[in-house]
C-alpha cells in the first residue's frame, strides 16, 4: 500500500450567494476549508430553479489566478473588457487565467431548465500573476473520454491519465490533473498522480469509499470533498449507485496568498494596488 493515496479530511459545502444573487455552494473558500494550495475557491451550482441563476455574475475584476469553469448542463455567456465574448455549453470548460486583469461578465444563457457546473479558482505563481490574461476554451466534443475496462469513464479536461488520455488545456506553472470521472454501480476506479501534489475528489452523484490512514474504507457522500494525503495513487470505489466526481490535483504554490475579493496577490499592498488600478480604469 506504501504510495497510496488516503483521505485526510471530509469537507461538506457551504451555502452562499455571489455575482447578483446567484444561490451555490461553497466548497473551497469557505469558513470550512479556506484553500487546497493552489486550489482557492471551489464553487458548485445547480439548480432548476431560474431564481436561483439568473441574475448571473454583471461585470466585475479577476487579477493574479485562474478560473476555470466546467458546466455539466446549461449556458453560461461570458464577455470581457478586451472584446472577448463566448458561451460555454453543456460539457465544455473554460480556463481563463485571469493574470494582471480582466473584467468580465458571465450570465447564465438559459431562461429556464437545470443549471449545473463548477467554478474552481486555482492560484498563479508570484512570477506569473501580472501575465497577460489567456484563454483555453473547449466545448464537449473536444474533451476525450477514456472508457475503462469495468465501464467508468472518464472526461480529461487537463493533465493526462495512467492509460495516456490526455486532456486538452495546459498549465506547466501548476500542472494540473482536472478529471470527471463516472465509476458504475460497486466499481473500483484507481489512477495514478503525482506524489506531492495536492488533489481532491468531489463527489457529485452517488457516494463512494476511499480508504483513511487507517486503511478503512470511509464513505464520501454526495456534495463532499474529500482532501487526499500525498501519494502517488488513488483508488475510488463507487458504492451502491454509480458514483460520478471530479478528481483534481496540482503542485502546491507553497507561497503567501493575499486575498481581496476578485484579486488575490501574494501582498496586503498587491491587493491595495489591485483596487486602486481597477477603480482608475487600468485593466
Ligand atoms: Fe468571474
């Protein structure tokens, strides 16, 4: 068992509302798990329920991180201060590294039905938050499924997996895993990752068993994130209905995080002069 991975923690969602109003729930940023370094924020949506999404998220500032946004169902259109604008559709993913600034909208395209996705904010290096603001989009046909022999299946947004399916977005500064992974009903799913990363599993249909340092099996439950120790495989097993989660993972920054709502720098001056460049207009 010596390299396997376990889970140190169980994290459970926090209620919130952001943008205009837009009801989620808060994984990663909360008061329950304030970062996985470089993971900053793990925000999930869904909801039938227009109220809920439909104010969307008007005009505002991102500086110094990425965010990434996968949505399972629905349309979420964005648009920028530099005239980029585009809609993300079921299945598709935008990776926006955000660097020394935008700002943009992202207002659900949708009047009515289910809204669903994830908006994961994963940290830059101080060497590279002032970088020049980046795109990587990709709809649904170009994300690769790999289908494993016992029929889980897997969506390779980033990094590649053991059988070398490999997604289409790159990040060397972080070199990111970003997997959906569907696991049928009792099924085992194992992957390899790198040792010292720091990773994830979100679980969101079903529930599933990973092992504690104890080497016994702890169920994960539908809407919890469960933090791995460092490793170099993780085994999943999903439990009396198929199992359906993301499995993420990055090297750690390992460097000071200064937040201030949108921006989030190394410094508390980083963040003041954040402020003071959106408010006289230079992003
Ligand atoms: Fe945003």
């Amino acid at each position: 068992m010596a390299g396997s991975r376990y889970v140190n923690r169980i994290i459970k969602g926090v209620a919130t509302t952001d943008g205009a109003g837009v009801e989620l729930t808060r994984v990663i940023g909360s008061h329950e798990l304030d970062m996985l370094d470089p993971f900053l924020m793990l925000d999930v949506f869904r909801s039938e329920n227009p109220d809920d999404y439909i104010a969307g998220f008007p005009p505002h500032p991102h500086r110094g991180f990425e965010t990434v946004t996968y949505l399972l169902h629905g349309c979420m259109r964005h648009q920028d201060n530099a005239g980029h604008e585009g809609v993300i559709e079921t299945g598709g993913i935008q990776w926006m590294t955000a660097g020394r600034g935008i700002v943009h909208s992202e207002m659900p395209e949708q009047q009515d039905g289910l809204l669903a996705g994830f908006q994961l904010w994963i940290n830059l290096p101080a060497s590279h938050k002032m970088t020049t603001p980046l795109y990587q989009e990709f709809n649904s046909s170009l994300i690769p499924t790999e289908t494993r022999e016992n029929g889980s299946t897997i969506r390779v947004i980033t990094g590649c997996t053991q059988q070398g399916t490999c997604g289409p977005v790159h990040q060397p500064l972080t070199d990111p895993l970003y997997l959906d992974v569907s696991v049928p009903a009792g099924q085992s799913f194992s992957e390899s990752l790198t040792r010292d990363h720091n990773a994830f599993v979100f679980l969101f249909e079903g529930s599933a068993g990973l092992l504690n340092d104890q080497g016994e099996e702890v169920s994960v439950n539908t809407d919890e994130l469960a933090i791995l120790s460092n490793g170099d495989e993780i085994s999943v097993r999903a439990g009396q209905a198929a199992a359906r989660f993301l499995l993420v993972a990055a090297r750690p920054l390992n460097e000071p995080v200064a937040r201030g709502g949108p921006f989030v720098m190394n410094t508390p001056e980083e963040i003041r002069q954040a402020f003071d460049d959106y408010n006289s207009g230079r992003f």
